[in-house]
C-alpha cells in the first residue's frame, strides 16, 4: 500500500507575495500546514530567495508553523545557503530544531545565477555569483559541523573559523538533515558528489528517465559497504491539477510566468491536468527510487488545489500502488 508518509506539501510563501504588495497575514499558509497534518502527510516545505523571487523568509516562517503542528517535518526546498554566512544560519536553524522538536530538514542547493536578477541577489549581499557553487560547499562542511556541537575550524576560499561552536545544538542525532540538490538533467558529476557532504539529495524538474540516471550516478559514487538507510532521496515536482487540461495549462502558465518571470521548464514541470495524470508522475518517480515527494501547486488557488489533491490524488495513488503490488 501507498504510504502517504512519504509526501509532502509546499506552502504558497512566494505566491503570497506575487498577490499582494504587502501581505496582511499567513492565515492561508497556517491553515494548509495544519491541513497537511491533519491528513497524515510526512511534511511541509517552503522555498528561498532574498530579492530575485521575493518570498517569506524561511526559518522564520517554519518556526512559525511548528507552533502551530506537531509532527510533520519542515523543510526547505530548497534554501540558498551560501547567500549566507554558516555560522549564524547554523544558529537559527539549531534554534528552529529545538523549537519544533526535530522536525526540522533542510533542501539546500548551489542556486541559479540564469539571469541579471538572480545574479544581482548574488551581488546584493556581496557575493560573486560565479562563486556560488565552492561557498556552498564549503559551507556544507561548517554547517553540518556545527549543528552537530563539533569545534570547527576551517581555512577555505571564502569562509575562515578557528575553534568555533555554537549552542544549542541540534536535537538530532547526527545534525539537522541536509538534502543537496542534485539533477540527471545536468550530469555534472561535482554535483553528485556534493551530495555526499549532506544526507541525501533533492531534485526539481528532471524528467522520470533522467531522475534515474541522477540517482544511478549517486549510487555510482557511495564509496560505503553497505546502503545507508538514513539517505534520503526527495523529488520536488510541480502540479496543476484541472480535469479541464487547457484550464490547468493555462493557469500554471499564469502561477509559472508570475513566479519565475518566465515558463523556462515547460513541460520538466507539471503534470497539468487531471489527478490520473498527476498520479502517474508521481507512482513513476517513486518506483524510480525516491523517498519523498514534495508537490507544489502551481496554481493561485492553492488551498484549493490541495483539497483536490486530497480528495482525488491520494486515494487514486493509493489504489494505484495496491494494483502494482497485490
């Protein structure tokens, strides 16, 4: 049988922005943290950005919601950590942690740099965009580091610390989780590699054949004897769910073009159309191998795409499964 522990929900925080100069509240993002909760899902995720794709800001929002659930993780998909110093993210995310019980889990990837606005976030907060990709991963290595209470010090090209540890710490065994983001479309074997500085990989807009392949050059690399059951591998897609297949593309587009400024995926994203069609995408990706899937809705009606999903997806992907394995 299908495990709906295995899927989880991305909240609206860049949505609510695109709609409103200023927002008046997160009442819409509390009440579908709870939802998610409340029909057994594994967790709720909210994306990164400081000035490219305005947003709430992440840690702050996530603390927010462990206040108001109890049991589902919450995690980003996926931070850009290098647009940060390692020690006093290492803080607030330790700080959330404690706050929440441990359910905290962070998707963090190297970011992209695709136009003049995404590389002008780079330079806003003094960073060289082409330097993205060495900051995070020396970050990676202080940030796991710290969070799980070791002294660190380190001597890098962007980052220098000499017996630093913070407190509190983790209340996670091994640290907080760290998922790197990883994709078959690129097939840059650095990225895979990188990987093995966190506790798992994350990936967004691979098609099926190329998730795959991501996660054969992953498996390629781990240099360990036996599987680590503790790595988890997420996939982040993005759907729009409409019986009516032209309403559903053409309001993806709107959500898509909004959000990004441009539909640069096409058709990496989706599917657009009915819950079937979602359903298949998501049985493809989970028998590929992933652990977890995150769904975001690409959709200004976000509450209501998360009832259909509710009502129409997960008993079908249920059902689903129980034909494939019975």
């Amino acid at each position: 049988m299908f495990d709906k522990k295995k899927v989880g929900i991305l909240l609206p925080t860049r949505s609510l922005v695109m709609q409103y100069d200023q927002p008046k509240d997160i009442d819409e993002i509390i009440r579908m943290a709870r939802i998610v909760e409340q029909i057994g899902l594994d967790s709720v995720w909210v994306g990164d950005s400081l000035t490219a794709k305005p947003r709430l800001e992440p840690l702050t929002t996530l603390s927010v919601l462990s206040a108001h659930t109890s049991r589902v993780r919450l995690g980003t998909a996926v931070m850009l950590a290098a647009l940060r110093h390692p020690i006093p993210l290492a803080q607030a995310a330790t700080t959330l942690d404690l706050i929440s019980k441990g359910r905290l889990i962070l998707g963090m990837g190297v970011g992209g740099a695709f136009n003049e606005i995404q590389r002008q976030e780079w330079r806003n907060v003094g960073i060289d965009p082409s330097h993205r990709a060495r900051r995070f991963e020396e970050l990676l290595k202080i940030f796991k580091s710290l969070t799980k209470g070791e002294s660190v010090t380190f001597e890098g090209d962007h980052f220098s610390l000499e017996n630093v540890s913070i407190n509190p710490t983790s209340v996670q065994k091994n640290g907080i989780p760290v998922l790197v983001a990883a994709h078959g479309r690129m097939d840059l074997e650095r990225q895979y590699k990188r990987v093995f500085l966190g506790d798992g990989a994350i990936s967004i807009s691979d098609y099926p054949e190329e998730y795959s392949l991501c996660l054969r050059k992953i498996d390629d690399l781990n240099t360990t004897d036996t599987a680590d059951t503790t790595f988890e591998k997420v996939f982040y897609m993005t759907v729009n769910i409409n019986d009516d297949k032209n309403q559903a593309v053409a309001n993806a587009d709107e959500f898509i073009k909004l959000y990004y400024g441009i539909n640069i995926w096409l058709d990496r994203w989706g599917p657009w159309g009915a819950p079937k069609d979602v359903i298949q995408r998501m049985k493809s990706y989970f028998l590929i191998g992933a652990d977890t899937i995150v769904v975001r809705f690409a959709s200004l009606q976000q509450e209501r795409q998360l009832e259909v999903f509710e009502k129409e997806v997960l008993p079908g992907l249920d059902a689903e499964f129980d034909r494939s394995f019975s």
